[in-house]
C-alpha cells in the first residue's frame, strides 16, 4: 500500500498475436453448444455444453479484453522502472511450473518508491533476495507489469 492510499497492482498483458488467439477460442467456447443443437440429436444435445462453455468462453472475452486494455495503456503511460526483491516465497506448481511470490520495492526516475506484492514464474536461476528486475508502471495508479521486456523497446 502507498503512503496516499493506492494499492499497487501487478497487471497481465498480452500482445495482439495472443489476443486473436484468445478471442478465437473464447468465440469457439461461446458457439460449441448452439453448434451441437443444430448438428445433434436435440436441442438439449447442444444445451448441456452450452451450459459449460458459454459462461467460460464470455468470461475469457472479458478477461481478453482488460489484458489488451491494459497493454495499449502501458504502451502509452508507463516508464520504465526498477525491482528489487525483498520477499521470496516459492508456491511449488507439481505438475505446473512453480510461482514465485515476491514483494518488492520498486523505484525509477519521476516515481515514488513503492512496495508491492507480485507474482512470476520461477526461472533458472530462482528469484532471491536482493536481485533486480525491470517492471514497467503507470504512474497515475502503480499499477505495474514485470517480466513483459518487449516493452523496453527502444521507439
């Protein structure tokens, strides 16, 4: 939490390759049931899927939609800024790859040092104490990407 009351947040992107994808497989979802109706034996053929996929493929659309919202707005708003880790906790995944669980403290010209709870995957070597990473932010809210290096692109 900042000193005025803002909490930091960590936000997901995703590039416009990966959210056509995103949005074909959330329009897949939402179709399937409707599909099955007119292609099966019934209209409850086509309802009990329908029942499942539809509230999932909408709330992918949804989800698609912040993530491309928030790229557009970091490409224009955010600065460049830097990481360092204070906190490490490892949430092992089993068959998943494990989670990082970090807080850290970030700082950059024209911003406010801050301390913020994120996630990232764990990588070779593993996140420790002390290491730095490169994390774009939105002054206007701290809200903050790590990990996403296309954004450092040099424009």
């Amino acid at each position: 939490m900042r000193g005025n009351g803002i909490r930091a947040g960590q936000v997901e992107l995703i590039g416009p390759v990966a959210g056509v994808f995103s949005y074909t497989i959330a329009v897949g979802l939402v179709i399937v049931g409707p599909v099955f109706a007119v292609t099966g034996d019934s209209l409850w053929s086509g309802l009990c899927p329908a029942l499942v996929t539809f509230p999932i493929g909408l709330a992918l659309t949804v989800q698609t939609y912040r993530w491309r919202r928030s790229a557009r707005r970091f490409r224009t708003a955010a600065v460049p800024a830097t990481a360092q880790i204070i906190a490490v906790r490892i949430r092992e995944g089993g068959e998943n790859p494990d989670i990082a669980e970090l807080t850290v403290r970030i700082s950059g010209p024209g911003l406010d040092t801050f301390e913020a709870d994120c996630e990232v995957p764990t990588g070779v070597p593993y996140p420790r104490i002390g290491d730095r990473r490169r994390v774009m932010v939105d002054p206007a809210d701290s809200s903050f990407a790590i990990g996403y290096d296309h954004l450092f692109e040099q424009r």
